[in-house]
C-alpha cells in the first residue's frame, strides 16, 4: 500500500509540474484573422500583407487565403495601428484594441460615394465616405463591433 501511495503522490506531483507549462503553451497560442475586403458592396481580394504597429514597433505579416497569424504579444497591447494596401490606396487604421484581434472574422469596408445600407449608421453625418473606411470585427462567439475611421486612405 505504501508503494501505491508513493506513485500516486510521484504522479500528481508530475501533473502538477507540467500544469503551468500547459497553461503558458495555451496563452502563447496564435491566433489567425481572415481579413475580408468589400469595395462598393463587391468582395475584392484580400491584400497579400499588412503591417501592424504596436508598442512603436512594425511588424508585417504575410496573408495566405486571406488570413494573417497574430503574435500573442499583439492581443495584450492597448492599441494598435493596421497599415495594408488596397490597389493603389494605402489604409491606415489607428485605435485598434489588442483585444479586437480575438475576433477571427474582419471585414475591411471601402466606398467611393455611399456605404451599403448595413453600414451606413456608424457614419457620421457629414463625413467624407471618398477619405474613410469601416473595419467590422465579427466572431462565431460573439455579435460583431464596427470602427469607422474618417480618414483611412
């Protein structure tokens, strides 16, 4: 019986040493957006890099079928900046929350002259649609947000 008890004890205490690299290993976890583009109500392809910065610090990162890895060191920033090109206009978006990158779907929204009637509300009145863009966060878990940046591009 004292044998037993000793490998019960031997065991636990192995678990126990391995909860907290577990733990970090799940933390450390990347996370991957899809980033959509909608130009004048079309779906546009998605650019090929974007750029984020964050702590003064860019970093760019290569999209494959539309999604991009974000470092964990990103979802723990209180702000962030998403720099990327879309055909011959180069978006800047600034206010982004680390937090923000938790949302696996986002949708990059573009118009010339008018938003499509979905995302017309988070327009300010007066505000020139030609210079700006929506960025909507969607997840699975959670109802969507959207940012309107009034100049963007």
């Amino acid at each position: 019986m004292k044998l037993e008890k000793r490998k019960a004890i031997i065991i636990g205490l192995a678990v126990l040493a391995l909860l907290p690299a577990l733990f970090t290993s799940a933390q450390g976890k990347h996370i991957f957006v899809t980033l959509r583009v909608k130009y004048n109500g079309r779906v546009i392809p998605s650019p090929e890099q974007v750029t984020l910065v964050f702590r003064g610090h860019p970093l760019t990162l290569h999209l494959e079928e539309g999604r991009f890895d974000v470092p964990p060191a990103v979802l723990k920033t209180k702000e962030v900046q998403l720099l990327t090109r879309i055909g011959n206009e180069q978006i800047h978006i600034s206010g982004i929350y680390g937090s923000e990158f938790q949302q696996d779907g986002w949708t990059l929204i573009l118009a010339d002259k008018q938003y499509d009637a979905d995302n017309q509300w988070v327009v300010p009145k007066g505000a020139s649609v030609r210079s700006s863009c929506i960025l909507v966060f969607e997840s699975k878990s959670s109802e969507g947000t959207e940012i309107f940046e009034p100049h963007c591009r």
